[in-house]
C-alpha cells in the first residue's frame, strides 16, 4: 500500500454484495480485503481517456438525478461547507474539522 492510503467508504447493491461475498467465501479472504484488490486491479486498468471517463460516469445508475440533486440543496443551503487546503480537492475537510490535527 502507499505512503499515505486514503479509507473510503463503498456502497454495493444486493447483488454485488453477494458476488463479493461468494468470491471471498471460495477465496478465504476477507470482503473488504478483495474488494480493496478488486478496486485497485479496476482503477490500474482505467483508461484516462476523457471521453471514456464520461462514458463510465453516464453509465451510474441515477447519477445525474443525484448530482441534480445535490446541487439543489446546495443552493437552497443544505449543502456542507468545504475548505480546500493548498494542494487542491483531495484534501477537503468539512469546516466544522479544518484546522484540527
């Protein structure tokens, strides 16, 4: 793993949870631990082509809806407030943790 490993957090649907739960079963490895595999095999093999990172983000089941969404609430003031450190949006906190170590 890299110096600094950064924790997600990833919903599967049903079905997708089920094959990640078979898989480790007949793997006899921890789901999180394929998932983290699978994952990072699937970010190696991603193809950084714009145009395709498009074509992956449309294929999102209700994404657009979702993003609609959020925009929504951020301009009706729902949304949570971000500070962006130096390096960019990687390093987002929510303002009520900035400055906290």
């Amino acid at each position: 793993m890299g110096a600094n490993p950064k924790r997600i957090n990833v919903t599967l649907d049903e079905a997708h949870a089920l094959k990640l739960a078979r898989l480790a079963e007949r793997t006899h490895v921890q789901e999180g631990t394929l998932a983290r595999s699978l994952l990072a095999t699937a970010l190696d093999d991603a193809d950084p082509d714009a145009s395709r990172i498009t074509e992956i983000l449309d294929a999102i089941p209700g994404a657009w809806e979702r993003t609609q969404e959020g925009l929504a609430q951020a301009r009706r003031g729902k949304g949570i407030p971000r500070r962006v450190g130096l390096s960019g949006a990687g390093n987002r906190q929510p303002a009520s943790k900035a400055g906290r170590g």
